[in-house]
C-alpha cells in the first residue's frame, strides 16, 4: 500500500462538480418527462400518432413505423414538439445530454489543475457525446 | 433527532415514489378508457385496448425492478429479453426503451455514488471513452442487422450472462500488488470508507490494457442490445483491473450513465423511443427498486439470485427461438 499517494483535492472537486451537475440534470429530466407524459396521457395536446394506432404499429421495425407514421429522424421532433407525444422528448432529450453538461463543467476545473490528460480524455468524451446525438451517425435501417 | 429528521425523509421519498408510480397507471388507464369511449373501442393486433400493454408493462418492470435489486442485476439486462420476448413491442422500441430505463437507473445512483467516492470519475473516465465509442458503433451495427439476426444473438449472449452469472466469482479487495504502467500514468487510485469495516480502504488497479480492450466488446453489446452492461463492467473492474467490490460495482453503475447516453441518442435519432413505453417503464423500474432495496433486509439472496438465473434463462431461450422463428 506504500505505492498510494495522497488523493489530489482537486480530484476530489471535479468528481464533486460532476455529481452536482448530474444530480440536477436528472432530477430536470426525470420532472420534465413526467410532466410532459401527464400532458400527453391526459390529452390536454394532440398526439401526432393517435393511441389508437400507436397501439397497431409498435410491433412493427423502425423502419416501417417511421414511413407509416410520416415521423421524421434526428432531431425533426423539435418540430412536432407542439403534440402531446413528441413533447415528452424534451425530458428524453434532457436525461440524455445531461452527461455532455457534466463532461463539459468539469472542464476549466481539470486544465486549473494541469491534468492536460483527462482534459484530453474529457474533451474527446464530448466530442464523441456530441457527434452521436447530433444525428449525423447514420444508423441503417431494416 | 437526526434520526427522525432522516426517518421522515426517508418515507417522504417513498411516498413521492408511490405517488409517481399510481400516477402513471391511473393517468393511462383513465385516459385511454376516455379515448376509447369516443368511439368503438380501439384494439391491437392482439385484441386488447391499447392502453392495456402499457398498464402491464408498468407492473412487470416494477416487479423486474423489484428483483434486479435482489439479484444484483441491472434493470436493463432483465428489461431487454423479458420485454422483447413476451410483450407485442418490436425489437427495436424494445432496445431503445432499454437503454433508457437502464439510463435512468444510473443517473439516479450517480450523484450519490460519486459523492460517497464509492464511483471513482478518474476510473470512469478512461473506460467510458472507449465503451461509448463503441457503444455508437454497437447500436449502428444492431440497428442495421436483421431483426432476427439481432434476436438470436441476442438469446445467445443472455444464455452466456447466465452462465456468467453462475460461474464469475467475486473479490471484495483483490490484492493489487503493484499499478500498472498506463494506470499510472492515468493517476487511477483512491481512498473510500468502508462502512462494514469502519475503516478507510486504499486501492489501485493492474492490467489496464486488457481491461480496456475488454471494455471494447462491453460497448458494442451494449449499444448492440440496448442491455445495461453492469454484468459485464463488474468482472472486468473487479475480477480484471482489480478495484475493490464497492468500487467496483459503484463506478459500473455510474459507468452506464455516460455508455447508455452515447447508444441512447442513436436509437433515440433512428426513432427508436416510444414514450408510452418508456415512461411506465423508467417509472415502473424506479419504484421496483425503491421497494426491492426494502426488501433486500429481509429476502435470501441466494434464492433470489437462482430465480433471476433462471428467469434471464427462460427469457434467453425465448428471444433465441423468437429469433429462430420457432
């Protein structure tokens, strides 16, 4: 045990950062797709795809959902944010780019310290977190 | 005093949960008799009103969230072949509502877990470059695959999670003898309080490398999948790279929230996710676990974790035969 050394406070602090920004981040998203799933289940906004057929095409590839449904891809939900069904997207989306935020706080408190490193690896994470929901990794269909 | 005040938290949290959970089944049960009473009653294919599926799916992913905590298991790996098997939802809602609920899971426990230093974000970090990475690459590869070439392999790997499960051995403290190279380079090692033994715990972790390329399989299945990839991360961090049990299976956990994002986005692109799916399902798991940690005072965990082998294998044989076409 000789070989440990003493854990950096700064180490400490970004993972302290991390956690804030994460636990925010989720208690945001998880409100948000409640919220959104009340307004959708009780009807109070149209749904795009009405219930009744969502109920005979889930059991249908992707592929062919989309086309019956005239869904669109990537982020063109924001333009159907207005239905009760796409809304809840807003929470979706936030629960899922709650860890870019979280990379992102941690940033200017790894380059204070000098750990050029886990800059590095932090940058390449939001890069890599970034470019996967931009939507321009095509992901074929079937 | 303190106690108390935990006390009454403690149960104003559970009751916040319970009130979530009866508030997902009364919003779409009454809703969907109200659109139904519009007209004739909408069915599925299979004869039922449309809000019937979700109703069940609600209930079974609390039971799942209820043994996934008993058995040790992530939500996300019992969700996937149980729910693709046996209800009408297509593979491919299926996996994007996986990683969702498997999403949800780790983002909950992160906060805590790093802040108790039980998850190391300098352990993480590395890891999770490289699994979500080929998380991207595992979820466009299965997205691009046949249904059933996807199916079967997934019926295959959940037979093999099972084998896994009975044959993997745990070291609460493996002996470290010395840091590797890279890990050293990568200044991975820390100090956590070890509660049971009321004393501070000193690790570090070896073969690196091995444990990375490893962690490239881990990425691909699980964005392959959409499976939770806690069954795999623990091995690895502990059995492999030699991080104490604890550290270990809190820096998994929290491992799945930044792996699940990068797949997540790509079914969430493709048009994979289905709210009405995953909000029951999130909710239901949730509140499963809340009730299953309850629980896990009073349960034998040997028994529950023979079940949860044997569920995950009856649902492994099922997807693989679905796949088949049997």
């Amino acid at each position: 045990m000789a070989e440990i050394k003493t854990i950096d406070e700064s180490v400490l602090e970004n993972q302290y950062r991390y956690a804030s920004v994460l636990g925010k981040g989720m208690y945001l998203g998880l409100l948000a797709l409640l919220a959104t799933f009340t307004i959708y289940t009780l009807g109070l906004l149209d749904s795009y795809i009405p219930f009744e057929k969502l109920s005979s095409c889930w059991n249908m590839p992707v592929s062919e959902y989309l086309h019956l449904n005239h869904v669109p891809q990537g982020w063109g939900w924001i333009k159907l944010v207005g239905y009760g069904d796409f809304l809840n997207f807003i929470g979706i989306s936030i629960l899922s780019g709650t860890t870019i935020l979280c990379y992102i706080s941690i940033i200017p408190g790894l380059l204070r310290s000098k750990d050029y490193l886990y800059t590095f690896i932090a940058i390449a994470e939001v890069l890599v977190l970034v470019i996967a929901a931009s939507g321009f990794i095509a992901a074929g269909g079937h | 005093m303190a106690c108390v005040g935990t006390g009454g938290k403690m149960k104003n949290h559970y009751r916040c949960f319970w009130f979530l959970m009866f508030l997902t089944v009364f919003l779409i049960i009454p809703t969907g008799s109200a659109f139904s009473g519009t007209g004739a009653v909408s069915v599925d294919s299979g004869g039922h009103a449309w809000w019937f599926w979700p109703v069940i799916l609600f209930f079974v992913t609390f039971v799942m969230g209820i043994f996934a905590v008993l058995g040790g298991v992530g939500g996300g790996v019992l969700y996937v072949p149980i729910i693709s098997g046996f209800f009408p939802f297509h593979l491919d809602f299926v996996r994007g509502a996986g990683l969702l609920v498997a999403l949800s899971g780790a983002l909950a426990a992160g906060p805590g877990l790093l802040k108790s230093g039980l998850a190391s974000l300098r352990l993480a970090m590395p890891v999770a470059l490289i699994a979500s990475i080929c998380a991207i690459a595992g979820a466009v590869i299965g997205l691009a695959l046949p249904t059933n070439i996807v199916q079967i392999s997934l019926g295959i790997t959940i037979i093999a999670i099972c084998f896994l499960m009975l044959a993997s051995k745990k070291s609460t403290y493996p002996n470290v003898q010395k840091s590797d190279h890279l890990s050293s380079i990568l200044k991975i090692y820390g100090v956590y309080y070890d509660e049971s033994m009321g004393e501070e715990i000193e690790w570090k972790i070896h073969r690196t490398p091995v444990g990375l390329i490893l962690f490239i399989v881990i990425g691909i299945m699980a964005g392959m999948f959409g499976l939770g990839a806690g069954w795999a991360n623990i091995p690895v961090l502990n059995l492999v790279m030699g991080a104490p049990l604890k550290i270990s299976v809190a820096t998994s956990k929290f491992l799945l929230s930044i792996t699940d994002t990068s797949a997540a986005w790509i079914y969430l692109n493709k048009g994979c996710i289905m709210p009405l799916m995953v909000v029951p399902s999130i909710v239901g798991i949730m509140s499963g676990s809340i009730v299953g940690v309850r629980l896990l005072k009073i349960a034998k965990p040997t028994f529950i974790r023979w079940m949860v082998i044997g569920i995950l294998g009856f649902a492994g044989i099922k997807a693989l035969l679905k796949g088949l076409g049997i």
